[in-house]
C-alpha cells in the first residue's frame, strides 16, 4: 500500500460516498501500478457501479481537464 494522505478538494458527495471513493482508490492502487491510471479508474467505476448503480464515470491522473455537461441533480465530484 502507498503511504501518503488523500484530500478531497471538492465535492458534492456524501461523506459516505467520499469514504468509499477513498477505500476503492486505496484498493486500486494496492492491485495496480501508480502510474496504470486507466486500470485504477476502471477499477473505481467498476466498485462503484457495483455499489450505487450503472454510468459512473472515474477520470485519474495528474494533468487532465474536462468538460462534461452534467445536470447539477446528478452530479458527483472529487477534485
């Protein structure tokens, strides 16, 4: 497992859903390698389908932007 801390920027998710993006994204990074981003994503999208239902989208990185038209009601964010 990768020692360090993860700060939550930004988000409208419950702490719940926080706490568990958080536990998928330690158990992504303890399957795969730091740098595999698209495998670390898929896992997370993959949990959390799992958890709370179909369409989730996980975008991980270092250096990415992003535009996604997203109706507020439906919308759950970590940055």
């Amino acid at each position: 497992m990768l020692e360090g801390k993860a700060v939550v920027i930004d988000t409208d998710m419950s702490l719940e859903m926080q706490a568990q993006a958080m536990a998928f994204a330690s158990q992504a990074l303890d399957l795969y390698e730091v740098f595999d981003c698209k495998s670390i994503a898929a896992y997370i999208k993959k949990e959390f389908d799992k958890m709370y239902g179909p369409g989730w989208q996980c975008v991980v990185g270092t250096s990415f932007r992003c535009f996604l038209p997203i109706s507020k009601e439906l919308s759950y964010i970590i940055h």
